[in-house]
C-alpha cells in the first residue's frame, strides 16, 4: 500500500482548524461499519468493498492511541463498542472472532462537513481477544486488536494451508502442495 497523503489531504491538515471523523470496520461474515462521526456516513474505502453506510449509533466509543515506530514491533490498539444494546455482546458471544479483520480509517471535512480527499488508513489489524466490562452503570466491550503477523512466534496451531495463506497472499501458491511434501510441518525445524 502506498504511504504518504494527497494534496487535498496535506492541504487540510495544514488549516488552522481541523476537522476529521474516523471509521471502524469490523469484517464479520455481516459487516460492521460504524464513525464517530455526529451523521451517518456514505463512503468507500480501500476495503470496504463498495459504498457503504457508516452509522453513527454511539455504539463505537473510541479507541487508543494509534502509533508508528521505525523500530518492527507488534502494535495493538484497544477498541472500546457499547455493550448496552446486544449487538456487540451477541456477536462475540455467538461468533468466531479470532483473525476477524479490523481497520480505522480517518476522513477529513470542509465545515459543511463534506469529506476532503479520501479516507486514510490509519489501524489495520486483526481481533485477538475481547472482554466485556459490566456494571450498574455501564456495559463495554473492548476489543483487542494487533497487526497480522502478533502470532508470528507461535509454532502450536499455525495455519499453513493454501486457503490461509490465499487471503494474505492471494497469488502465493506455496503452501498448495505443502501436505504431500511434508506431513508435519514444523515452524523452526533445521533442516
């Protein structure tokens, strides 16, 4: 994916007021789609698959800080959703979530709050784990996400099949023979 922003963008964060809006996108089997936005939202993005209407129910409540180093390490970032109606609650309860993608986006606004430029790409990640924190007063769900390769140390349970890696990789056939050759793959083994 290309880095940087486009003049309409650099020219936007250059004003003396900003004013911006961000988009989550869960990929669960049913999409979600969700901004913090203060209206509803029509837009694409680069993985969105189209158009698509991002509400702006309440129901995503933040997320933290977002940060980039020259130093390769596996960020994660925390994604806090209501827990008070069921829809989050149900779909982690009910639902493999594990490797669900999750990308935030950030979109720029004139003060008719029509979007500059395209979004911006800023979290690209994978669900890891979940907890939903519940009290008299509140109900979260907080959603723990990291970049595709957190698991990159694990040997036990990898994934090394020609579907895994087709969603990755999409032109990478090197894992479609991998069960007639080795029939223990072993992550690390000296050979």
């Amino acid at each position: 994916m290309a880095r940087g922003l486009g003049s309409t963008i650099t020219t936007a964060i250059s004003a003396d007021e900003i004013i911006y809006a961000d988009l989550l996108e869960l990929h669960f089997p049913t999409p979600i789609f969700l901004t913090d936005a203060p209206h509803d939202m029509y837009l694409t993005t680069s993985t969105s698959g189209g158009d698509q209407s991002f509400a702006a129910n309440g129901e995503w409540l933040g997320y933290s800080n977002v940060s980039e180093t020259g130093v390769p390490r596996i960020n994660s970032v925390s994604i806090t959703l209501d827990g008070i109606s069921t829809t989050f609650p149900n779909q982690f309860l009910n639902n493999p979530y594990v490797n669900t993608r999750a990308v935030i986006y950030r979109v720029f606004l004139n003060d008719d709050h029509s979007v500059i430029g395209s979004p911006v790409m800023i979290w690209d990640s994978e669900i890891t784990s979940y907890n939903i924190q519940d009290s008299t007063q509140a109900s979260q769900v907080t959603v723990i996400t990291s970049s595709v390769f957190y698991d990159f140390e694990k040997t036990r349970g990898r994934r090394s099949n020609s579907a895994s890696q087709q969603v990755l990789f999409p032109a990478d056939r090197g894992f479609e023979f991998a069960t007639v050759d080795v029939k223990d793959l072993r992550w690390g083994k000296k050979i």
